[in-house]
C-alpha cells in the first residue's frame, strides 16, 4: 500500500511530477461509492462492488462511502482485503448513534466522520469529500448523492447492470436537461470504469490543482493571524 500510496501523477503533457500522499504536496485522490444499503443485492453486483473497492485501494486512492451497509460496505471489504484507506462519512452524531440509531458498520474504517446531519444532510459532506463519486445500484437517498455530485459538476462513475436506479442515471441526466459541467462515465466492469476516471484525473482535475497550489500559500499553508 505504501508504494500505491506515492505513485507519481503527472500534469497532462508529464512534464511535471508531483508526488501526492504521504510526503507529498497533494493529498490522495479520493474516491466516493455510493449506493444501495438494503433492499436486494444479488451476489453478482456484490462481487463486481469488492473488486471496485479492491481496485480502488490498489491504485493508491482513499475510499469514502456513507459509513452504511449495502454495496459501499461491500466496497470498503474489497479495500480492506489489500490494505485500502476507507473514510465513512456517518449521518450519526457519534458513535452511539452511528450503532445503535443507525445500524451502521465499523468493521473496516480508518476514521468514522460524524456529521451529526442525518442521513439526507450528511450526503453534502459526504459528495463533497470525493475527487469523483461512482454510484452502483441505488435507490432514493443514492438518487439525492447523484443530484448533489451531478448538480455539483463532479466526475463521476456508473457501475452499470447493478440495478435501482443507477440504471436509470443516463435517463435522468436526459429528462433533466442541464448542463452542470459534470463529467460521467459509464461501464460494467470495476477497472475498466476506474481507468476512465483515473484519466480524467490525470488530465483536469489534477493540473488543476497543480494551478491552484502554484497560486495559493503553498503546501504547508500559512499561519492565521
């Protein structure tokens, strides 16, 4: 995990090399799974969210999820298994209320949020956490995320052909009818989708951070007076 987590990313011409994580200027990229906490999950889109989470921490990138059961617990099991970072974001005011109120895992995290928002205002904080959200199956409180990150001109990810209304986001982001600057891509395979949002990070989200840093207080940041 160590060596994923200095991977060098490059501005888009590989000109410039800037070491993100530990050590590094830039924090790692983050990455959202967002998706369906109960309801039906077929063993087929359980096993397809793991390899997400697998090839999330693989990559060096930090998983972020809701802090619920469902497919992101599946998500945040597939990173553990390699030895992933996973942040939860909890709508719980602490951890009585992350147990016992909510009925929500701990198995897996390195740090539990607590927003104390509830389960529909902890979503801003939670889509906002993430470099890119990936959304697998779903059903309203997922369809409030994706309004968030879509309305929010995120990256985002759909896992297809895991059912609720991921499957539906292509007609919906029609009806709709805005145009939000989001960017979202769309495949049924967990690495193939990863390589299309790995790129549009190298690509844009990235350099321009880069440009942001070159023009800010630099790494360290700056004392307040």
């Amino acid at each position: 995990m160590a060596d994923n987590m200095k991977r060098v990313r490059r501005t888009a011409d590989e000109s410039t090399q800037v070491m993100c994580g530990p050590g590094g200027q830039f924090p790692c990229m983050t990455v959202g799974v967002m998706g369906s906490a109960g309801g039906k999950l077929t063993a087929d889109v359980r096993r397809r969210v793991r390899q997400l989470g697998s090839g999330i921490a693989r990559r060096g990138y930090v998983l972020i999820t809701g802090a619920c059961p469902g497919l992101p617990h599946e998500a945040v099991k597939g990173a553990k298994e390699v030895g992933g970072v996973v942040v939860g974001v909890s709508p719980a005011l602490n951890f009585e209320e992350h147990v016992k109120k909510y009925h929500s895992p701990t198995r897996g995290y390195d740090a539990i949020i607590y927003t104390g928002s509830g389960l529909m205002g902890r979503e801003i904080e939670n889509i906002r956490s993430c470099d890119v959200v990936i959304f697998a199956g779903g059903r309203s409180g997922t369809l409030g995320e994706f309004a968030i990150a879509y309305d929010e001109a995120k990256v985002i990810g759909v896992l297809t052909s895991t059912g609720g209304i991921t499957d539906h986001l292509s007609t919906i982001i029609d009806m709709v009818n805005k145009d939000t600057g989001a960017v979202v891509c769309y495949h049924d395979d967990p690495e193939r989708l990863l390589d299309q949002l790995e790129e549009i990070y190298r690509s844009y989200i990235f350099p321009r951070n880069v440009n942001i840093m070159a023009g800010g207080s630099g790494p360290d940041g700056q004392l307040q007076y």
